[in-house]
C-alpha cells in the first residue's frame, strides 16, 4: 500500500497541558499582545502554507510545497501560552490538530476556542475594534469558508490488510462522481490514481468495525462542539454573529457516511466496541474478528483477506493468495466495472453487453 495517506496518532492533552494553554499570559496582561504583525504570524502562514495537488500546474510543473503541521502546531502552542490569546492563532491551532489527528484533533482545538472564549472574551485577540466585532469575528468567518473545505482530508477508512489504501470523504464523493462517467473518464482517473467507488468499498470492507465506531463518536462530539460554538457566537456577537452552517453542514454529511457504512458491519454491540483502548481499536478488532464466527459480509472478506496475507508470508510463490486478493477486489466491483477488468477485446465486450442488455458507458 502506498503512503498516500496516514494513520493519525493519537491527541493526548494533559490536564497540566489544558490549564498552561488557558491561563493568562501574565498578571499585568492575561491575554498578553496582538500579533497581528509580528512575524510569528507570518511564521504560521508558512508553516501552513500547501499546494493543492488537484489543482493543473500548467507547463511548468514544480516541487508541490506540503505543509509542515508539526511545525504549525508547536508555533501555535508557543504562542498561545507565551505571547498572546488569540483566536485567529487557535483557529490555526485547531487546523494542524485536524491534519495531525483527525476529528479527534478538531475536537480538542473547538474545545479550546470555546474555552478561550468564555474565559477572556472581553480582552481575546484580534480586538474588538470600536464596538465593530467583524476583526474579532474573523476567524470563524475562516473556519466556515476555509476549514470547512479540510474537513473531507480525513481518512474515513482504515484497511486492516495491505490490499487497499486509506480513503477520504472528499476522495469517496469523487469515486462515486466518477461511477457515473464516461468509460474514457474513469481510465483517465484510474491513470491518475484516482480511487474508484470499488475501491472504496473493498477499503471500507476491510476495515473494522471497531474503527467505525470511534470515529462515529469523535464526529458526534466535534458536531456537539459545533453547536456549542454557534450558541456562543450568537451570544458574543449578536446580529453580527458569522454562520458556521458549512462548517456544520459538510461534519453531517461526513457523519452520515461513517454511519451507513457502521450499520453494514453488525457485529459486537457498541458497549462493547467502546471500551477498546482508542490506540488499540483497529488491531484489537483485527484480533476478535479471527477468533469470531463470521456475522456479515465484511468479516468474510476481511477474513478472506487475512486469510490471503498468511499465504502471501508463507507461500509465496503460490498463486492462490493473489487469486484470493483479486477475489476480493471484484466482490466489490459493478457488473460492468467486473466485464472491463476481465474483457480486454472491445468487441467482445460489446457483445456481452448486448446479450446482457447493459447500455455501454
């Protein structure tokens, strides 16, 4: 499987951690100095700083630059707890906690922002300029128009096998955009190494149960914290109060997804799933699904998978594994997607279409 994406770490804040990001930068001034044209600020945007892959390059193609979130992160913890409180910075923050962590990361920096919030409205960074609260406003204008877009960056499959890649929610929408093109489109794509929709699901399939669970439950709590922020938005702000509807909006449809894709996987019960260590989710499911009885589909292909990765180690000149491991692929697949791969002859694949009575794409 190639690194394109990854699994996130886990997010342990500490309590000792929690109170040094909230408490005041000094006695003489709790939430210390505007940054605003500091070069810490422009540190920041540097650090954050990433080119779009999707977007064309033209002729002159470059080195696409990536965003270093680690680095993101730590300037933004250092000057939150040393410099100044400010939201604009904790917007920031909460951004590189969701590129290094997930929606558990999102989590935890809507957590702060609220906390922040409530703590030093009065006083927080950007100011309120003049009784006008569009400065101070700002950064949630950003996280509803920008963030929110970051939002289907998150891997939303986790394979417990070799056989497939991690995928996101913006790369599943593509795959079932791209389901309903052209047969000359989707090769395109595939050239591209644009996932397909069976792709996804042979992804999906091998992932536990358990892995679906948690990150049903970290969605619920960043969209609970969604709702929190908006109560003290209105509150804050008044008639001037930005939306975080997109924001909002785009969790949902993440949400929904995660939750149909669970409720194809029947298996242990919730209590169960919940109390697996979150570090140990995936591979403590991995375990409990070999000495289960199959219950579903999935574990029958995770099984067959499995089943697949022990022969490739201990036989590897054998051909079963990869018949097995192809097996697999095509359970996945439409009619026409499986007649494609198998047929390579236009004509004959023509001819089956015709005799099947399916329209060719």
């Amino acid at each position: 499987m190639s690194p394109k994406h990854k699994h996130f770490t886990q997010l342990t804040v500490t309590t000792a951690e929690w109170e040094h990001l909230l408490a005041p930068i000094s006695e003489d001034a709790p939430t210390g100095e505007s940054l605003r044209y500091d070069q810490t600020y422009d540190q920041i945007k540097e650090a954050r700083r990433y080119d779009e892959p999707s977007l064309p390059q033209g002729d002159w193609k470059t080195e696409l630059k990536k965003a270093n979130w680690e680095d993101a992160r730590y300037l933004c913890i250092e000057a939150l707890t040393t410099r100044s409180k400010d939201l604009q910075i904790t917007a920031w923050l909460m951004e590189a906690w969701l590129h290094l962590h997930g929606y558990q990361g999102l989590k935890e920096g809507l957590r702060l922002f609220i906390s922040l919030s409530e703590k030093y409205w009065d006083n927080l960074y950007p100011p309120i300029e003049d009784g006008d609260l569009d400065y101070r406003l700002s950064p949630l204008v950003w996280l509803n128009e920008k963030l929110s877009t970051q939002l289907g960056h998150v891997p939303i499959t986790a394979p417990t096998t070799n056989d497939a890649e991690l995928y996101t929610f913006n790369e599943r929408e593509f795959a079932w955009w791209l389901d309903n093109r052209s047969s000359e489109e989707k090769e395109a794509a595939k050239a591209e190494g644009k996932p397909t929709r069976s792709q996804f699901l042979t992804s999906a399939t091998l992932t536990p149960r358990a892995f679906y669970v948690h990150l049903a439950a970290d969605l619920q709590s960043v969209i609970d914290y969604t709702d929190q922020l908006n109560q003290l938005i209105n509150k804050y702000g008044g008639e001037q109060a930005p939306s975080v509807g997109k924001f909002r909006q785009r969790l949902e449809d993440i949400q929904n997804i995660v939750k149909a894709i669970l409720k194809e996987k029947p298996g242990e019960t919730e209590d169960d799933t919940e109390t697996i260590d979150e570090e140990e989710a995936v591979l403590s499911s991995s375990r409990a699904q070999r000495k289960a009885p199959i219950r579903s589909r999935d574990d029958a292909y995770r099984s067959l998978a499995e089943a697949a990765e022990y022969l490739v180690k201990t036989e590897p000149h054998s051909p079963t594994p990869y018949l097995v491991k192809r097996a697999i692929k095509w359970g996945n697949m439409s009619l026409t997607e499986l007649l494609m791969e198998l047929v390579n002859n236009e004509q004959d694949l023509a001819a089956i279409y015709n005799l099947l009575g399916i329209k060719d794409k």
